[in-house]
C-alpha cells in the first residue's frame, strides 16, 4: 500500500489504492480484491456515497474514531487525485495483459525499470476526469502551483517582451498572502473605513451647536450633513481609477490626509460658508468604499472574497451608526468645534496606523515591482502591466472609469433596482439620526441617552454580520466540489427572508413612537435591531450578488450602489426632520414601511428571473466564459476590464 494513502472509508465503500491497482470494495473488508480499473461512472458513485454518508461516524474503523467525520472535498480530491496518480499505470498494463491482477511496470525489455517504480508519477498519468477535477477546484492548489501554471502561459509580445500576469507573478500578489496577514490589513482597513463613515454620521449632533455659533437656522445648518454625503458619493468615484493606476496605500494616505486637513478649517472656520466649504471638500476627498472593497479583491480570489467584503461592509454599516453614540457625549460635554476636532484625532490615528502597518496590495503595482526585480535579477524581457502601457494616465482612459459606473447605473437594470434599495435603506439610517431625538425625547431621555439608544442598531449590524457567515461556509464547500454549482442568484437567497425585516421594523418602529405611559422606550429600539439587520443584510448581499454577476466589472457596479447609497443618505438630512413634523412620528415611519415593501420587490424578481436578465447584459456576459475557464480566478480579461478596455466577445 502506497504510504500517503491508508485504507479510506467513504459510505459503504472502501477506498484501497495501492501502486498496483485500486480497490473498490464493500466496507470494512480492506483485503478484499476487485478489478483495478477506476473508472469515471465508479468516481461519481464515490463521491455519491460519501455525500450520502458526510455525517455518519464509523467508530469500529481505526482511522475514524466515533467523534470524527468524514473528510472534508478539498481531502478528498487530493486523495482521488494521487490515487489516480499511482493507479493509471497498472490500468495501462493490466489492459494490455487482459487481466484483473495488477502486474509491475515494465519495459519493453523485459527488464525491471527501476525509475517508473521510485519516481513520483505525473499529472499526466491521471485519467481525464481526474486531471478536470485538478483544474476546476482552484481552491485546492497552493499558491507555488498556482504561479508555475501562469509561468507556462507567458509569451513575448511582438516587441519582444513579456509581460508579467497575475498568474505567472502568483507569488509577488496579495494573493499569496498568508491568511492572517490578509486580515491584519483588512483590520486596519476596517477602521480606517469606519473612520471614514463616522465622519459622515458624527455631524448632526453637531446641527444645534453650528446654528448658535454662526447665526444660521437648524435647517441651514443641516447642509453641512447634505453636502458632505453628496460630496462623498463622487469623491469614492473619483479616486477609484486612481487607485488603480498608482495603488491603493498612497491613495489612501493621500485622501486620509486631505480629509484631516478639512477637519482644522471646520474646527476653525471663522464663518459658516468656509465651514460648508471645508465639509464639501472633506466628503470629495474621502476615498471610501471603492479603494477597500479593491482592496478585499487584491488580496482574494473572486469565489473566496465573501467573508472580506461582509467585514468590510460591517466597518462601512458601524461607522454610520457609531457617529451618533460617540457624538452624543460631544453635544453634552464638548463645545461644537471639538466635534471636527474628534474626527480629527480619529482619523489620524487610522492614518498612523494605515502607514505603519499596511503595504501595497494592488496587483498590477506588485507586478511591476516583481518585474523590476526579475530584470535585475537577469530576466531582461520581462516587463509589469503598468510598464507596457501607453495611455496609463491618458485623461479618456480615466474618464471611461469616471463614466462607467454611471453607465451601469442607468443601463443596467441590476444595478439600478438594487442600488435603489441599498440607498433606500441606508437613507433609512441618516432618516433615523434625525428622528431619534424627536422619538427618545418623549420618555425624557438626555443627549447621552439618545447617543445610547443607537446601541440597538450597531447590535442589529453585527447580528446581520453573524447571519451570513454559516451561508459563506455552505456556499464555499458547493464551490469546492464544483466551481459551477452556484449561480450569482445564490447570493440573494437570505436576503429573500431578511429583507421583510426593514418593512416589519419600519411598521413596528412607527406604531412604538406614541411615547409614554402607552409604550415602553424598549419596543422600538428592538424594531430598530431588526431594521439594522435589513439594513446589513440588504448591502451585503447586492454587494455580494454584483461581485458575482459582473465580475470584473463590479467595481463599477458596486460604484453605482456606493453612489446611491450616500447620494439618498445626502439628501435625506435635508427632509428628515419636517417630514417627522408634518406627518407625525407614527405616520412618517409607515410612509417609509410601504416605500420598503416597493423598493424590496426586485429582490425576488432577480432571485427568480436573474439568469435571464444577466443573459441580456453586456457586462455581466462579457467575461463569463474566461471566467468558467479558469475556475473562477481573476483573467487578463478581469485586468483590462479594470482599466476600462472593452471586452471583445470571442465568438464574433
């Protein structure tokens, strides 16, 4: 018996390779002999009986005591594909003797061949099926396989050079990172992210105190909270093709250090028109969430980003909500100033650490410093990405990357219905940090205790967090066994049953707002829980659910919904508080319950219809192919989408 590979138990058969001959046997026999030929139709009955057996213990097996399960796909296809290694040459052999017995290799001499018994057999001895299996289940290959695959596709160009991909440079990426350093940035990330939204949700605590200090009304003052969303929705378009272009760390460092800056005019502004200029300014130049979701992307695998992109949307979700209960204190304690003063501290805190601690993660910056290394190294024909391009800063090129999510947004019905709901909830959340203080005020509660009440929807935020992950791992073992098992659609499924939570919440936070004696100040901060689990729920999964569809074109799909987002969220600060006034606190809540119930219906139309409607979409076809080929990693295609080259459709 081959030492690697003991007696395998999978249901009711027993898996018994050996150099020889592979046995398929029925359990617990391992002596038992059967003919050698492993076939493709004994393969699937295999893989058959151990789905069908996954959680059945043997506890009389020696190698599978009664608390251990069965091994897990990615075990098993390493073990089907070594096994077929030792078994294809004795099936070779046996078929030519016309017999059951394995027989030893030999040579047409006769004589024994010492080398085909000591060395390792080549892939190229598995069977067909086996060597897919190889192929399509990327997610089993370590990272040096990964890179020699791509070294073998490298070809010079008509000039002679060659340029270096992603997966002849597999190495020098932030894929092959080590798992715990891809979350110690992401880490950072998080709060770097966070930093960010709590400077959108900090400032209408701030409303009372700028009104007092400059003269103006509420509503006037509230325009510094309207112009800094609407300013943050186009900065986060603007510096993603930067991002790109000259890397994530410095356009991050540039735009932490930019909104600081803004934050001492705010602090110190002699009027109210430079405050209004300083917040316009410090939402323009907020990076956001189109460098850290690129982020999670240089660093994982398109089938291997979900449990990334739920974190980084949780930093994105927390910081919205963190604002309020730390600015609670400020309004209480603190002049106004020190509100643009604690943003201040915490952002360059982030920033510090952001420099410290975070490196270079977009790959075509990676490459072209492998392939600096490489020619000084002796490789004089290898060139980066970045280094054989022409029109890298051409202003066309960048305004294609400008427009496109706009394209999208318009042309795209994906895009459009869904980045609607994402906005509408979260326009639901800036609604909420203008309608709390008119609701908690009513059982008498302070500044400080309004602050506190926000505790329920941070809650409700990391309760949508922990409802995805068990799905992630289900979805991920599918992927494992078979890259193709899961349509993008797949990734809507729990929202089909979260998203009734922002109607059910909105009804149940309208109707627990009449105030005392008739309701206790409990009952709506639970309906709140529930409308922040929507509201998580809702961005991940059109997040998730774009990533999937228009692969690397999500960037910009996922612009769309930034833009959405924060644009409604913007605008939102300019009614909330009348809309409250006029339609009374149950009244206004029921209006945005039934606008729920509207903005939720595409979530089931694309559930059901989704297929049909990608089928139709330029974008989402446009890389599928590629995409299937190479089990479900990033293309060449996947680059020149990035940088706004069109896909040519390879059938025309």
């Amino acid at each position: 018996m081959h030492p690697q590979l003991p007696n395998v138990i999978f249901g009711p058969l027993v898996l018994h390779p050996s150099l020889g001959s592979t046995i398929l046997g029925p359990s617990p026999n391992p002596d038992r002999s059967c003919p050698p030929q492993a076939t493709l139709l004994e393969l699937k009955i295999l893989s058959v009986c151990r789905l069908a057996a996954r959680f059945v213990p043997y506890p009389t097996h020696p190698l599978f005591p009664s608390d251990t399960l069965l091994p897990s796909a990615s075990s098993y296809i390493r073990l089907v594909s070594i096994m077929a290694d030792h078994a294809a040459p004795s099936r070779a052999s046996s078929s030519e003797a016309g017999t059951a017995i394995a027989t030893p290799h030999q040579n047409p001499d006769k004589t024994k061949d010492t080398t085909s018994q000591t060395s390792e057999p080549s892939q190229d001895d598995a069977p067909a099926d086996v060597q897919a299996i190889r192929e399509k289940n990327d997610l089993v290959k370590t990272n040096s396989e990964k890179q020699r695959e791509g070294e073998h596709d490298l070809e010079p160009r008509d000039d002679g050079k060659i340029v270096l991909s992603e997966r002849a440079g597999y190495l020098a990426t932030g894929y092959s990172y080590p798992t715990w350093r891809k979350w110690a940035i992401l880490c950072v990330i998080f709060a770097v992210q966070v930093s960010m939204n709590f400077n959108t949700s900090v400032y209408p605590n701030a409303v009372t105190g700028v009104a007092e200090k400059y003269g103006v009304s509420e509503p006037a003052a509230r325009v510094g909270q309207m112009i800094f969303l609407v300013a943050y929705a186009f900065g986060c378009e603007f510096w993603a093709p930067w991002s790109e272009e000259i890397g994530r760390w410095p356009v991050l460092q540039i735009s932490l250090f930019l909104v600081n800056i803004w934050q001492v005019l705010a602090a110190l502004a002699p009027n109210y028109g430079s405050l209004i200029v300083a917040r316009f300014l410090g939402g323009l130049f907020t990076a956001g969430g189109s460098v850290t979701l690129g982020m999670v992307a240089d660093m994982w695998e398109p089938d291997e980003q979900q449990f990334a992109v739920a974190f980084v949307v949780l930093s994105s979700v927390g910081g919205t909500s963190v604002g309020p209960f730390i600015g609670g204190f400020i309004q209480a304690y603190l002049k106004v100033e020190w509100n643009f003063w604690v943003q201040l501290i915490f952002g360059g805190a982030v920033q510090l650490v952001h420099f410290v601690l975070v490196p270079e993660t977009r790959s075509t910056i990676l490459l072209d410093r492998e392939a600096k290394r490489r020619r000084k190294n002796g490789e004089k024909n290898i060139y980066g990405p970045n280094e054989v391009r022409t029109d890298r800063f051409s202003m066309r090129e960048i305004g294609k990357y400008w427009l496109r999510p706009f394209e999208m947004f318009v042309r795209e019905p994906i895009v459009l219905f869904l980045s609607l709901l994402s906005g509408f909830s979260d326009m639901l959340i800036f609604i909420f940090l203008e309608s709390f203080q008119l609701v908690y005020k009513q059982w008498g509660f302070s500044t400080v205790q309004v602050g506190l009440a926000f505790i329920p929807i941070n809650l409700g935020y990391l309760l949508g967090y922990l409802i995805f992950i068990p799905r992630f791992i289900w979805e991920r073992k599918r992927r494992v066994r078979d890259p193709d098992a899961l349509k993008p659609e797949a990734r809507l499924w729990l929202l089909l049953y979260l998203v009734p939570l922002e109607t059910l919440g909105l009804f149940g936070f309208a109707w627990t707002s009449l105030g005392p004696p008739r309701v206790h100040w409990i009952a709506p901060m639970i309906f709140s829980t529930m409308i922040a689990i929507a509201n998580y729920s809702i961005y991940m999964s059109t997040i998730d659910y774009m990533i999937a569809a228009y692969g690397p074109y999500s960037a910009s799909a996922t612009g769309g919904n930034a833009l959405a987002r924060d644009f409604l969220a913007g605008v939102s600060a300019m009614y909330a508080t009348p809309l409250y006034n006029r339609l009374g606190l149950e009244w206004a809540s029921t209006l945005l319950a039934f606008l729920a119930i509207i903005v939720a219906i595409p979530v089931y139309v694309f559930y059901v219809k989704g297929p049909q409607i990608r089928e139709r979409s330029k974008f989402a076809q446009s890389l599928a192919d590629d995409r299937k080929a190479n089990g479900g990693r990033r293309t060449d295609q996947d680059e020149k989408a990035e940088r706004g080259e069109t896909y040519k459709n390879k059938n025309k």
